[in-house]
C-alpha cells in the first residue's frame, strides 16, 4: 500500500455540513443553516416509487433470506464507498480483515479506483451535502470535472451490472444533487455520471446529460411533486 498517499480534492466551494436527523415517520431528514428538516432524495424516491418487484423478489425468496441479502449487500456498498472517500482524501484505505465482505470489496474498490475514480479530471468534493431549501436535500458522493465537464458523479455496487433502463432512480438522484448544486453555488451542472462495480469485478459508466439530463431532471422534479401530494 502506498504510505505517499494524497488528498485528490481541489476545494472550490464551501460545502456546508449538513445535520442528519430522523423524523417521527422514521423518513430521514436534513437540516440546513435554518434548521428547517427536509426530506433526503432517497426518502422522495422510496416513497414514490414502485415497489412491485421488490415486494415480489421479496414474497418468492422469503423474508428471512431477503433481509440477509438486503443486510448484505448494505454492508458491502458501505465498506466500498468508505474505502472509496478514504483514498479520494488521501487516507490508508486498505480494506482490513479476511471475512466475505472484506475479501469481496477489495477488489470492487481497486476496479472502481482504476476504472472510474483516477480518470475524474478534478474533484471538488466527497460525501457532499447538498440542500434546496424548503423541497428536499441529500449527500453526493462526488462532485467534480469528469471528461471536461462539471459533473455529479455517484458510487453504486451492484451483484450484477444492472441494465441502463433499471436504474433511472440514480439518474434522478443525480439530477436533484444538480439542482441543489446550482441552486446553492450559482453552478451549472447539468451532467451525471454513475460509476457501477459488481462483485466480479466487473465495472460500467453511465452518463447522462443534454435533452437525457433535462428528461430525468424532470422525471425528479414530478417524483418532488408526488411525494408532497402523499405528505397531505
């Protein structure tokens, strides 16, 4: 492991430091320098979205078994992402241990680092939080110049690469980030890009921007909508 690591941040904005709170719904929530509590954007897109398949998945493998592989996996995304943050700012982040989870995130983080995280031009934050006041907030998990554009990048594990048409909720994810973003730093984002890694290894970008980035941003902002309809 190198012991000359360095942090790859290029500090451009004063990120706030969001407070993270629970309401009495058990929803997460966030709050700014007015400490007034809003929603996270996973809460709004849980909320909304359709969980058929997940109730079937659920119903044919059992409650015990879903719960197992949901914990699972859980744990997984963490170690990876932790990893991830650690060596974005410039600190050991070599996966200690020999259990299963340890032993399959190693490589997840290497693949992901050399595949996705040391192409990024220039990273202007990690684990950032991000707030539309009064609408909804959340934490990115990088932002920064991917391919010479200003760029809302996020970090997902998978068991298998997911199909581009299965994950349109990441894509929606990015777009509020964006808007955020822009609202709090007079920003023009209007970029996302997904670095996925599997259990094999096996690592995929998707980026979406132009007419794809104004179609999901619109996606969201319905999604927004939605949920403070179900809030009365």
């Amino acid at each position: 492991m190198d012991n000359n690591l360095v942090s790859l941040l290029k500090e451009k904005y004063n990120y706030p430091a969001l407070k993270r709170v629970t309401a009495k719904s058990g929803q997460r929530q966030y709050t700014g320098e007015d400490n007034n509590p809003v929603p996270s954007v996973t809460t709004i897109l849980s909320a909304t979205g359709d969980k058929s398949g997940l109730i079937a998945w659920r119903k044919r493998v059992g409650e015990q078994e879903a719960t197992r592989i949901s914990s699972e996996a859980a744990g997984l995304g963490t170690k990876v992402h932790n990893a991830i943050e650690k060596y974005i700012l410039g600190e050991e982040y070599e996966i200690k241990g020999n259990n299963m989870i340890s032993e399959m995130a190693r490589p997840m983080v290497n693949n992901m680092i050399t595949e996705g995280v040391s192409k990024v031009d220039e990273i202007w934050g990690v684990e950032v939080g991000l707030i539309a006041k009064g609408l909804f907030a959340g934490t990115s998990d990088c932002i920064g110049v991917y391919e010479g554009k200003p760029t809302i990048i996020d970090f997902k594990t998978a068991r298998k690469i997911k199909k581009r048409e299965w994950i349109e909720d990441y894509f929606m994810q990015g777009c509020a980030y964006a808007i955020a973003h822009n609202e709090m730093f007079d920003t023009d984002i209007n970029r996302v890009t997904i670095f996925m890694i599997d259990r094999e290894g096996d690592f995929k970008e998707f980026t979406i921007e132009g007419d794809e980035f104004e179609e999901y941003t619109k996606k969201w902002l319905l999604r927004l909508e939605d949920y403070y309809k179900l809030q009365k």
